[in-house]
C-alpha cells in the first residue's frame, strides 16, 4: 500500500501545476531552427517560466503545459545584413551624443556588436533547409492550439506561428507580401528595421505599454483575412499585419517579428513576461495522455487551408 501510495504522490508531483516557475512549450521543427530554440528559451528562462522543446520527433509533455508558444520556421538567414557598415553607424551616432561617458560609449558598442554577433550564431546554427508543407509539424501545433484552447491557455505565435495561429481560427494568408513594398524593398534582417503601430486598446498595447515600436523582419507571408474572434492589432505603414489577437480568449497572442532575438531590448522582454504571468493563472494544463491522445486522431481539416491558394496580393 505504501508503494502504491508514493507512485500517486509521484504522479501528482509530475503533473502539479507550478505557479512559481511554469512550463512552457516551445514548437519549432525537425531539423533547423535551433537558434530560434535558445533564444526563445532563454527569454523564457528570464521571464520566470521552465521552457521545453516540442517537435514532431519529441512531442513530449509529461511535465504539462501551463502556456504555449508556437515558434518560427527553419532559421533562415536574412539574404543581406542591415548593418553591415555598423561600425560607421556607430560612429555616427556616438558623434551626435558627445557628453556620453567612456562606460556609456563601451556599452553603446557592446549593444551594435550584438546583430553581427547573432547574425554568426545564426548561420552557425543554421541547416539545410528544406521547402514546402511540413506536415508533421503543422499536425502538431495544430492540436497544441487545440488543446490550449480548449483549456483556455495562454498562447504566442511567433511569425509562422502568428500565420498559424490565424489559419487555425479559419483565416487567410498572404502567400507573398512583396507587393507591399513597391517604393522599397522588403527588408530582412534581425535588427530593427520597421516600424510598427498598435491598436489604443489592444492586449498587446497594454503588455508592451506602447502604440509604436521598432521590430526586426524575418518573413515572406503575413495574415490576410482574420480567423474567427482573430482581430489584427498592429501593422505596419503600409498595413501588413504585424500582430494579431483573439477577441474573446484570455490570452491568444501573435507577432509577425521576433521578440526572442532582442532580448537586450526591454519593451520586447515585457511579451514574454506577459506570457509567463498568465500562465501561473492556469487551473488546467496540457498533460502528455492528453497530446498523444490528440495525435492519434485524424489531421485537421484546416490543414487544407494551408496548402490552398490564399491570394497573390
């Protein structure tokens, strides 16, 4: 009897929803895609919550999901660095502040050697990519979201999980939003290159504490039309979609940016922490019978909305 006393005691200490530390998944691929994986494990890490690392291959769960995030694509190498003169830029702007002291120089530098340095990890990192439809993958994010919305759980997409996130509530995507940049190009790179405006009012205004901010550019296709409940909160001037959420759920939160690569940046920080907070609120969490059960069954149907045609323009 003692025995089977201590394996109940076990299993409940396994599955115990923690308020102190919560755990939150993270998705991502296969293959590729491990610098997103550190990064974002890191900004949770700081936020206050235990991440862990979700993909076809290792669908685990055991320790229970108090909140979820549904990451990136493959890491992808922007095509071009932004700032590839950034020692000149540095220069510049250090010219425009001359009272700054040595320390507040040091620390200046220190901040624009940052991008080179992540742009080399990432490559470092990087691994042949493979196109098209990642079928696995798709099936399984897709019945994380359905389980974290059917127990009400605290939910970020980053970029392709955003698109995701959308296309689950039934919207449209933009295959390719170059048409949007015809006085410029479509930048890519890591380091804060547009700006974005928020909606007064909007989730994601209240956890970042602003309606205008700078974020980095790493995508090709953005939402189209709106899911059931999904609102479009943010974009950018010439109205891409930037960010995403539900109308009705507690949390459900998408960006088209990625907040994990600017952890030394405070305002994009405060999502993280956001998510974390709201996961210790949680009186339900995802259970590992609970994904295997799920995986079990069926694709879901939305998987068609993502191989259709959704648009050029």
């Amino acid at each position: 009897m003692d025995q089977e006393n201590k394996r109940m005691a076990i299993l409940k200490q396994q599955h115990k929803i923690n308020r102190g530390r919560p755990t939150i998944g993270i998705t991502g691929p296969d293959k590729g895609g491990e610098a997103a994986w550190l990064f974002t494990a890191f900004a949770v890490l700081l936020a206050g919550g235990k991440p862990v690392h979700i993909t076809p291959a290792r669908p685990r769960t055991a320790d229970g999901l108090q909140a979820l995030i549904i990451g990136g694509g493959a890491d992808v190498d922007p095509c071009t660095y932004e700032r590839e003169h950034f020692i000149d830029s540095y220069l510049q702007e250090t010219l425009k502040h001359p009272h700054k002291s040595f320390w507040q120089r040091i620390g200046h530098f220190t901040r624009w050697l940052y991008y080179p340095a992540l742009f080399f990890v990432r490559k470092l990192l990087s691994r042949k990519l493979t196109f098209g439809l990642d079928r696995a993958r798709d099936h399984l994010e897709l019945q994380l979201l359905d389980q974290a919305v059917k127990k009400d759980l605290p939910v970020m997409g980053i970029c392709r999980g955003a698109q995701l996130l959308n296309v689950y509530f039934r919207g449209t995507l933009y295959q390719r939003i170059d048409t949007f940049y015809t006085e410029e190009p479509n930048r890519a790179s890591i380091f804060p290159v547009k700006q974005v405006f928020i909606q007064p009012g909007s989730k994601l205004e209240k956890v970042l504490g602003t309606r205008q901010l700078q974020v980095n550019a790493l995508h090709k296709q953005a939402v189209k039309a709106p899911g059931n409940g999904i609102e479009i909160v943010a974009r950018e001037p010439n109205e891409v979609v930037q960010g995403i959420e539900h109308s009705t759920l507690d949390y459900m939160i998408g960006v088209q940016w990625h907040p994990e690569y600017l952890p030394q940046k405070k305002i994009h920080r405060r999502l993280f922490q956001a998510l974390v907070q709201q996961a210790r609120k949680v009186s339900q969490q995802i259970e590992d019978h609970d994904l295997q059960d799920a995986l079990a069954g069926p694709e879901s149907d939305v998987l068609q909305h993502l191989e259709a045609p959704t648009g050029k323009s």
